[in-house]
C-alpha cells in the first residue's frame, strides 16, 4: 500500500463495508428494536445493495464520482432518517474528493467533509445516542494519524476503534432524537444502532486496506 489510496481501493473500501452490514444486520433491527421500528437492518441491507451498485456502476471512475455516486444512491433507498443521513455522509464526502488518488491529509479530508455534510443537517451532537457518537471520533481519529504522518490503513485502523469505542460508549447514554427520546433511560444498556452501523462501515473500510496492505507485502 502506498500513501494513497486509488478508485479501486476505494470500491474494495465500499464493499468490505457493504459485507459488515449484511453480516450484523439481525443485530442492527435488534438493537432498533429497543427504541425504534426494528427495521434498522433491513435499511443497512439496502444501503449495502446501493453501495454496491455504485462501486460496479461505469460512471464511478475516480473517487469523487464513486463516493457521490454512493451518496445519491442511498439517499434514495426508503429508510427514513437513516438512509438519509448515511446518503448525505457518502455525498458530503464525495463533495470532498477530487478526482486524483488521494493522501492520507486528502482522506481525512474527505471524511471531514462527510462529517460537516452530516451536522448541517442534523441538530444531534455527540452525547445525543445517535451516528455520531460513533462518527465524529472516527473521523477525528483519521485527522489526528494524518497529522501525525502515519499511512492511510493504519489511519482507518484508528477510526475503527474509535467508531467502535464510540458506538459501545452509546450503551451508557439516554437517546434524545427520534422515537427512542420517548422512552428516556429504558434506552440505556442497548448500544444505538446509527453508531452501531458507523463502526460497522469503518471495520469494513479498514479490513480491506489492511488486506491490500498483506497482498502488497506478500508480492515483495
């Protein structure tokens, strides 16, 4: 692995991810089901089906088309707020991208950008039991091994384990948005399932760096 990442490393990215969700999607409507629909899992499906079509579609050529292209496909699958807000994650990030292989700085970027995508259209903050609790670490985590000079899988390992630090983390917290605020403390000791799905996405985006990383090593 160099210090970018290609369009093709970015569809194996969006695929691994697609692969995590449909792995834990009964235990995504599980946890939807303590306070909400339950069908949590069945719209992670969908965003994976999207994710997907995207990654085969012609006119995904370089990355910012293919994460736009992500973008506009989730944003149309029927799943409420969550579809919408994971929609305007892959677009926001898109908006970020250029059509050049981008450096670790260049990823983090982009992630940011899906981040700052996502706040414009939510008033949930971190704290609140939603995505971003599990999001906004993430993506701090690529700025701060950006920073640092440190290649781009080990960068994704970290926002890994900080989604997945933040999505646990949400076990302890009361929901304050959608139907989950109504049952106030009953919703403690269920992780929320956005989050959930965010560290999902991250596992999946950092298990495919990492294997293209072993594949490389093992060619040399």
């Amino acid at each position: 692995m160099t210090d970018r990442i290609t369009t093709s490393d970015l569809k194996q990215m969006l695929l691994h991810a697609a692969q995590c969700l449909r792995r834990q999607a009964g235990e995504l409507s599980r946890l939807d089901s303590v306070a909400g629909d339950g069908d949590h899992g069945t719209t992670m499906m969908r965003v994976a089906d999207q994710l997907e079509a995207a990654v085969t579609d012609p006119a995904s050529q370089n990355p910012a088309a293919l994460l736009q292209n992500c973008g506009w496909k989730v944003l149309n699958v029927d799943g409420g707020a969550s579809s919408a807000l994971f929609g305007t994650f892959f677009k926001g990030m898109g908006e970020g991208a250029g059509e050049s292989d981008p450096d670790c700085e260049a990823v983090a970027a982009i992630f940011a950008s899906g981040l700052n995508a996502i706040l414009k259209q939510t008033p949930a903050r971190a704290g609140d039991k939603t995505m971003i609790d599990a999001l906004e670490p993430a993506v701090a985590a690529v700025g701060r091994t950006a920073a640092a000079g440190d290649p781009i899988p080990l960068a994704l390992e970290a926002a890994a384990a900080a989604a997945l630090k933040g999505a646990d983390a949400t076990k302890n917290l009361v929901a304050r948005y959608g139907r989950a605020k109504f049952l106030g403390e009953k919703t403690i000791g269920h992780a929320d399932a956005g989050a959930t799905s965010v560290a999902l996405i991250f596992q999946g985006f950092s298990e495919a760096l990492m294997a293209r990383r072993e594949i490389n090593h093992g060619r040399q």
